[in-house]
C-alpha cells in the first residue's frame, strides 16, 4: 500500500469500527434495553457497556481528525480554513461527550450533562458543513460521489429541522418537543449519515490514490 492511501485506510478504518462497535451497543445485554425510539446514543454510557460506547466515539473522533489531516496533507483543503475549523469542532465535541456523561434523568440534572447536550449539537451541524464546503473540492472529476457526500450532509442537517419542528410546536403549546420527537431515532439518523458522508470522502480519496498509482503519479 502506498504511503498516500496508508492515512486514508487508518483513518477510514477507525470511522468504521467506531460505527460498528455502536451498532454492537444496540444487540449487546443489557444495553440492547435501551429504548432506541426514544433514548439517544449516549444513554449507553449511563450503563455497564459505558466503555464501549467510549472506545466507539473516540474511534470516531480520531478517524475523523485524521480524515482532516489527510485532506489538508493533500492540499484539499488549507490548514487554516472553515471546513477544517469545523472538524476540528466535531473531533473536541466527540472528546467533550466522551468526558462528560449525558444527565442522568433518573438523578436530575447537572451542568456536565447541560455541556454533553451542547457539544452534541455544535458536532451535529459542524461536521455536515465541513462535508458540505469540501466535497466540490475533494470531488472536483467525480460528481457522482460529490452529490452522495452533499446529500448525506444535507440529510443529517434535516434532523436539526425534524428537532426545530418539535420545539416550535412546543411554544405554541402543543406539549414537549422530547415526547413528539422521537429523538432517539432523529439522532441515530444524524449521526449515522454525518458520519456517513465523511466515509464517502474518504472513499473518495482512497479511489484518487488508486487511479494515481495506476498512472505511476504520486498521490
């Protein structure tokens, strides 16, 4: 394998069993309990498997910085511009997630689990955004996999709206946006096709690798 792809491969290889160790936590007792409906992710770190679901995200965290680092190492992007300020903002809420366990309901709230939420958030809409701005430039030739990594951004970016729906109808009285929504769905779906999109990417890449070394041209 040439040095140019063996950052792709590392990095494409962490997001994939980041994803597969979450999808673990959904069949694996007991966290195979939670209620996936109506509780997100992070209620896994509230049970025994907490580890897994550790492991999981910073497998996703250091797939995605790598991902980044690869892009910018290419001259895809520029060290200092917004797509790489934007994943640089998912990696730390991911770490940020990790660091602070989602509130505990059963307990009551606390200021960790107000800072979880918060981090949640800015790592859903920044992630999808940073696909969104390099998607034209890492699939200039190919627009094929260009529109699949922005519609995979857009479509995580639609679960914000499916939220803002739920809490518009609240402050219009129609009761609370957690108990419309089903959240836990809605937050799978994000985090599945954010996460999603960045893999298109580094596929992407991975296929711009392969085609240069065909051609004898270093990546």
């Amino acid at each position: 394998m040439g040095s140019g792809r063996s950052l792709t491969v590392v990095s494409l290889g962490a997001l994939v069993l980041g994803v597969v160790l979450t999808l673990a936590l959904h069949v694996l007792p007991p966290s195979n309990e939670v209620n996936i409906v109506r509780r997100t992710i992070s209620q896994y770190a509230l049970g025994p498997n907490k580890w897994i679901f550790d492991i999981a995200v910073l497998l996703i965290a250091a797939g995605s910085a790598l991902a980044f680092a690869d892009l910018v190492r290419r001259g895809l992007v520029r060290p200092l511009s917004l797509p790489v300020a934007l994943g640089a903002l998912w990696t730390l809420s991911l770490l940020v997630v990790v660091w602070f366990t989602k509130t505990d309901w059963t307990v009551g709230p606390s200021t960790g689990g107000v800072i979880h939420r918060w981090a949640s958030v800015v790592g859903f809409v920044a992630l999808p955004l940073a696909v969104l701005l390099v998607a034209p430039t890492a699939f200039a030739a190919a627009p094929g996999r260009r529109l699949a990594a922005r519609l995979l951004g857009v479509l995580s970016l639609s679960g914000l709206g499916v939220l803002l729906v739920g809490v518009l109808r609240m402050l219009a009285g129609g009761g609370p946006w957690w108990l419309f929504v089903p959240l836990g769905l809605v937050e799978r779906f994000m985090a599945l096709t954010a996460v999603a999109s960045l893999a298109v990417v580094l596929a992407g890449l991975l296929a711009r690798a392969k085609s240069r070394d065909e051609v004898g041209v270093p990546v």
